[in-house]
C-alpha cells in the first residue's frame, strides 16, 4: 500500500497544507466580518462569492493549466490565495471582501484541480480506490485540523491571515519539489443537466438541496458560533465536531445505501438531519451536547452528497460517470452560492438559531422528494457500484475511483 503511495506524496502534501490554509481562512471570514460589524446577510453574500468563484474557477483553471502547465498553474493559484487572503487583513470594505472572496474561491478550485488531475494521472489503475480513500482522509483530516488553528493569534487578529498566506504559499513547496511528470489535462465531457435530471432526479435534488445546506454550513455557522458566545477556542470545537462526525459517519451510511435503494437511504439521511437539526435549540450550544448534535449533524449532512453520486453512478453507463459528476458538481455549486444568501438574511431577520431552521428545512424537502421518488416509481440499477466517502471538489477527485473500481464491485456485488 505505501509503495503505491510513495510516489505522490509530495503532492498530498501539498493538498494538506492548501486544506489547513483554506480550512481556517472559511472559518476566520464569518468570525472576522462579525466583529467589524457586518450584518448576518453581508456575511451570507461573502461566502456566496466564494463559491460563485468556485462555479467560476471550475471554467477557468482547465484552460489555465493547459496553457501553463500543472506546476506553473498551481504556483499562480497559490499566489493569488495568499495575496487575497492577506488583503483581508487591510481592509474592512465589504465590497473589497467580496471581490477577495470571489478570487479565492476561483483560485481555491484551481488548485483542487491541479492536484486531483495530477493524483488521477499518477494513480495505478489497481490502486485506484485505496488512493481516493487516503486522499478524502487527508482532505477531512486537514480540516478538522486547520479548525484549531483559529486558535493562534486570538489577541492579533492579523496573525491568522499571516498564517493561512503562510500555509498556501508552502503548499507550493511540495509540488515545485516533485520529480513527477506533469500530466496533460484532458477536457471533462458535458452531460447536458435535463438528461442528468432525468436519469436521477433525486440525485440531482440531493446536490442542490445538499450545496443549499452546506453552503450556509461552512459559511454561516462559525457566525452561529460566535452570536452564541463562543470564543475562538469554542467556535474551532463546534467546527471540528462537525467534520469529524462527517469523517466517521460518511462511510458507515454510505455502506448501508449499497444495500438498498439509495432513494431510501436519501430519505433517510435527509429525515435524520432534519431532525438532529431540530435538536439544536434544545442543547447547550458550548456544552457537551450541544457537540453531540453538532457530531451527529455533520456526520448526516456529509454523506447526502456521496450517496446522490452513487445513485447517480448505479443508472448511467461508465461512459457518463465522469460528465456527470461535473454536472452534478455544478447542480451543487449553484446550491452554494445561493444557501449562504438565503441563510444570512434568515439569521438577520429571525435570529442565530434560524440557521439550524435551514438546515432542518432543507433536509426536510430532500428527504419528501427522495421518499416520494421511492415510493412512487420503482427501478433497476443500470451499474452496480459502492459507495465512497467524497468531498465536492472537482470532477477529477471522482475520476480516481476509475472504471476498474467499477468493475470491481460489479464482481463483489
């Protein structure tokens, strides 16, 4: 197994270092824009812009690494993340802040991109899906991580920013170090969206409804946090609990929907949210259950994604697995960048505890269209394949896995 991971550690390194940058710069934003008194929807449009320049950069950077080339791009991606991450640190102009954000997010997905193109390039076709495994293992466990890094510099708050600049600018270090040959970047082919929706429509629902849930997650509830009276140390704890109940439930859910009809597992899942959601007023936010919900939500919302791109995956040829990973992504961004919006004001006109309001909404309908498409029309799946733990990214992390995964648990299943 490690030999067949020797060769692209530097650029898991890499990954790790962009992750624990990005990881505290999503969190510090919501924690930094409240105490200079930005109200909970400007705060909402921030995390908005930033994946609109997720949406934008997933355009953008193919072209960019063709022209470059993968070291060049990422070194330029890098650069442009450092530079808007320490602007934020001179100035307190929310329309600057929304024009960094948006250059983050574009530079943040041309990074994803250069490393998952390059991972899938180096992969061993037999050891496909062991090095899709270590790399959502490096991308969870670098979150988690970069949550307790708000920690340092709590008296000055411009270390921070120092410190996310200073972690993407050495994620450069790895990847400038490798002796692997840069890859050529293929073009990702188009499934057109209304043949996506028909082939899976309650896959298609779980990527919206999902990048509407978690779009408000990652922007909004360190926000939640620190209207709540949390202090840095507190916010980094409710954070990390919820990427860890991702990392540790994500798995185990997903196993249980490869032995079911999937829309029943979205049904589920979604219920489940809903109603841990639902929870949240009732548990002491800094407290020790206030963290169970916390765990036990995110562990919940984390695999509705993974399970939508399954169910996708069992009723389209191997042909398809690809594009439609890329319109799915899509379906996803587009739910992203409106969640955070619609949460913000929500938080604005009822409150902090309006959020969970959202979440529990959201996973609500998700669970009455997934249960009404199970209930109301039966299928057969085109493909047999397995469920893996995955992160939203680009459509390269899904192309890893490859058509001998495929294959495989067509064999096992």
């Amino acid at each position: 197994m490690f030999g067949a991971i020797r060769p692209i550690v530097s650029l898991l390194a890499g990954v790790a270092l962009v992750l624990l940058g990005a990881g505290l710069l999503n969190t510090l934003i919501p924690l930094r824009g409240h105490a200079l008194g930005f109200s909970d929807s400007q705060l909402g449009m921030l995390t908005s812009a930033y994946f609109a320049g997720f949406l934008l950069g997933t355009f953008l950077a193919p072209a960019m690494i063709r022209r470059v080339g993968h070291i060049r791009a990422f070194a330029l991606f890098a650069s442009l993340c450092a530079c808007a991450a320490l602007l934020h640190a001179l100035g307190d102009n929310i329309r600057l802040w929304l024009l960094l954000r948006l250059a983050i997010g574009t530079a943040l997905v041309g990074l994803y991109t250069v490393i998952e193109s390059w991972l899938n390039a180096q992969a061993d076709p037999a050891h496909r899906g062991r090095l899709f495994a270590v790399y959502m293992i490096v991308n969870l466990a670098s979150l988690a991580l970069a949550q307790q890094l708000l920690r340092v510099g709590q008296q000055r708050e411009f270390v921070a920013f120092v410190l996310v600049a200073l972690l993407i600018c050495a994620s450069m270090l790895p990847v400038l170090w490798t002796r692997q040959a840069q890859p050529q970047l293929h073009p990702v082919p188009k499934l057109a969206l209304v043949r996506l929706i028909n082939s899976a429509p309650s896959a298609a629902a779980g990527a919206v409804i999902s990048g509407l849930a978690m779009g408000a997650f990652w922007g909004l509830l360190p926000l939640y946090g620190a209207n709540s009276g949390m202090d840095s140390g507190g916010v980094a704890a409710m954070m990390s609990s919820a990427i860890v109940g991702g990392a540790a439930l994500q798995w185990p859910l997903g196993r249980l929907s490869d032995g079911s009809d999937r829309r029943l597992a979205l049904a589920l899942v979604g219920a489940a949210a809903a109603a841990i959601a639902m929870l949240e007023p009732f548990a002491d936010v800094a407290g020790l259950s206030g963290r169970g919900v916390i765990f036990l939500f995110g562990g919940m919302a984390f695999a509705i994604y993974p399970i939508a791109v399954a169910h996708l995956i069992d009723h389209l040829p191997p042909d398809d697995v690809v594009a439609a990973s890329s319109g799915l992504l899509l379906l996803y961004g587009l739910g992203s960048t409106v969640g955070p919006l619609v949460g913000g004001v929500t938080m604005g006109w009822f409150g902090p505890g309006a959020l969970f309001a959202w979440f529990a909404l959201t996973h609500a309908i998700l669970a009455a269209i997934a249960a009404y498409r199970y209930l109301a029309f039966r299928r057969e799946q085109t493909e047999a394949t397995r469920f893996a733990p995955m992160l939203r990214t680009t459509p390269a992390s899904l192309e890893m896995l490859g058509p001998a995964e495929h294959e495989h648990s067509m064999r096992h299943d």
